[in-house]
C-alpha cells in the first residue's frame, strides 16, 4: 500500500521562477556578470545552488560560496515571495490527506526557507515535516536528504513514493528504494525525467491528483 508521499518543493508544488532568477542575478550581478533574459537561468531551480553557479556559469569553489550568500541576501527578504503554488496543488494535498496518506516536503532548499514558503502560501498544514538541506550545504544532495528523511520518520520504501521535477529527485528516490513520479509541468521537462528512470510521468497537477488516486491502494 502507498502511505506515504514524498514532495519535491520547486518546480512541483511551486512556481518559483519570478524569485529564483532574480535572486540569481543578483547575485552574478555582484560578479559583473549581466544576464538580459532571465530564462535562461531557468536552469539553477531544482540542483544545488552552490553547484549550478559553478556549472552555469564557471564560478569557482570560493566564487560560488560567495555568489550563494549574496542570493540569499536576496532570497531571505524578497525572493522567497516571490512564488506562487500551481493550481490544483493545493486540492490534490487535501484528497491526499484525507484518503489517510503521509506528506512530506523533500527539497534541496535550505529547510528554513522551504518552512517559510509552506507557511507563506498556506502549504504549510498538509504537510507531517519538511525536510531540506542546511545552510552550510549539508544535505543539498537529494540521496543524502531521503536517506535521512526515511530514518528520521521511520517509512518503508516500499510504501514511499518521491515526486518531483527534477532528475535528482527520481535519482535521489530510486538510491533509495522509492518508486517515482515525474512531474513534466516543472523545470526539468520529459526528456530529462525519462532520462533519469522516472516509474511515472504526470503533466499536470491534475494528472499527477488522478494517478496518486488510482494508486493509492
């Protein structure tokens, strides 16, 4: 039986596009670095921060330490509002909480944050814990993090399902066990979770509501 759900947070509960690549700028504006469209640093929602100033844009080890701590300058007082949940989400959480399953928030945000975007936008209340990464980078792999969600609330794989938008979140489900869902709604596309070995695809919050139904049993 399927009790217990796992989230990703951006990307698949959340539109965070409008504060994530703000705060990017931002931060490589600190570097002279300018981007004209913003789209393009569509990339950074979903991996490691840290990792992606360094993949997107050839920041070294110290560069990119430097770069994550002027996002979060950002981030902690503006960003982190500017959100939005996609529609359907929050009916979907609801049905699931009622049919009796288990959520939990699994993201590679810091956990202080994840908390305060759950609390802001009224997510917050579907959820048992939310669980991330800490501020000195410790949990931002996605292996790591459901590894330790697991113990720490005692869940049978078997029985735990990872959803997110990501390849990290179906690489990081399937190191653990996990059957996995891919949302193609969110920042990592088809092509990329089919890549990753997703068990499910959805491309719609209301596609992803109807096959978490029919699969609950």
């Amino acid at each position: 039986m399927l009790k217990n759900l796992l989230f990703d947070l951006d990307g698949t509960l959340t539109d965070p596009f409008e504060g994530i690549t703000r705060c990017v700028a931002y931060a490589l504006a600190g570097f002279d670095i300018h981007v004209a469209d913003r789209r393009a640093l569509s990339g950074y929602i979903g991996p490691p921060l840290k990792q992606s100033f360094a993949d997107y844009h050839g920041l070294s080890a110290d560069e990119a330490g430097r770069a994550v701590a002027l996002y979060r300058e950002r981030f902690a007082t503006v960003g982190q509002y500017e959100n939005r949940v996609y529609d359907g989400i929050p009916e979907l959480l609801a049905e699931r909480r009622a049919a009796g399953q288990r959520l939990f928030v699994a993201t590679s945000k810091p956990t202080c944050f994840a908390e305060t975007i759950a609390a802001h936008f009224g997510l917050a209340d579907y959820f048992e814990a939310v669980y991330g990464s800490e501020l000195d980078g410790t949990r931002t792999d996605k292996k790591e993090l459901l590894a330790h969600l697991l113990a720490e609330e005692d869940l049978c794989p078997r029985e735990t399902l990872m959803i997110g938008d990501r390849r990290y979140d179906i690489e990081g489900g399937a190191a653990n066990g996990l059957a996995t869902v891919g949302v193609a709604y969110g920042y990592g596309g088809e092509a990329e979770l089919r890549a990753a070995g997703a068990d499910h695809l959805c491309d719609s919050p209301a596609a992803l509501g109807a096959m978490l139904a029919a699969c609950r049993a």
